[in-house]
C-alpha cells in the first residue's frame, strides 16, 4: 500500500472545500449576500407586522400594503440605480458617488421631518 504524500510546509491537510469540491459560499461577496439575504428576510418579515400591532384597525392594511409597496419600489429602484452606475466608464468613482448620495436622501428627509412627529 502506497504512503499517502508529506504535507506541504504549513498544510494541516484540512480543507476549506464542500464535499464537491467547492466552498460553502464561493467568496466574501456571496458571505455577504447571504448575510444581508437574512436580514432583509427578517426585515421585511418584523415591520408590516409592527405596523399591523400598532396602528389603529382601521388603517392596519392600507399601513401594512404600503410598507410593502414602499420596499418593493425601493428595489426597483435600486435595480435601475445599479444598472445606470454599471453602463458608466470603468475605474470612474462617480458611479460610486451617486450611489451613496442616493442613499443619503431618505434619511436625511427622515431626519428632517422628525421634529415634525407629535408626541403623546
């Protein structure tokens, strides 16, 4: 019976690869995809259910379907914003720029308007 090889210097002989040769999630990014996969389940799970326990039973579906048209939108509109960012010239920042720019809109909105809220 053949000896298996020596190991390389600093090989425990141990890998990181699936039983088909492949890794759980294939990089960093897919981790993170993953991650954020869950977090926006959970998300979007958690607040139209917030909305239904604390508003009045009269507005409890119109608050509910507009929460969830409102994440839609915002996906669709994402959708469009990476694809306007993805036909600019490679190596240009300002794809980068807009992006986060736009994400700092509806906070800084939100933020704005939140001296406005009455208190009870």
């Amino acid at each position: 019976m053949k000896s298996p090889a020596p190991l390389a210097k600093g090989d425990s002989g141990r890998s990181s690869r699936g039983a088909y040769g492949t890794n759980l999630f294939g990089s960093s990014a897919d981790f993170s995809k993953f991650i954020v996969s869950i977090a926006l389940g959970l998300g979007l799970g958690t607040a139209p259910l917030y909305l239904a326990e604390c508003a009045p039973p009269s507005l409890r579906g119109a608050l509910v379907n507009t929460c969830t048209v409102m994440v839609t939108l915002g996906t669709l509109f994402a959708g469009v914003a990476n694809y306007g960012v993805s036909t600019m010239p490679p190596l240009s920042q300002t794809g980068l720029r807009i992006l986060i720019g736009v994400q700092l809109a509806p906070p800084a909105l939100m933020f704005a308007t939140l001296y406005l809220i009455p208190e009870r």
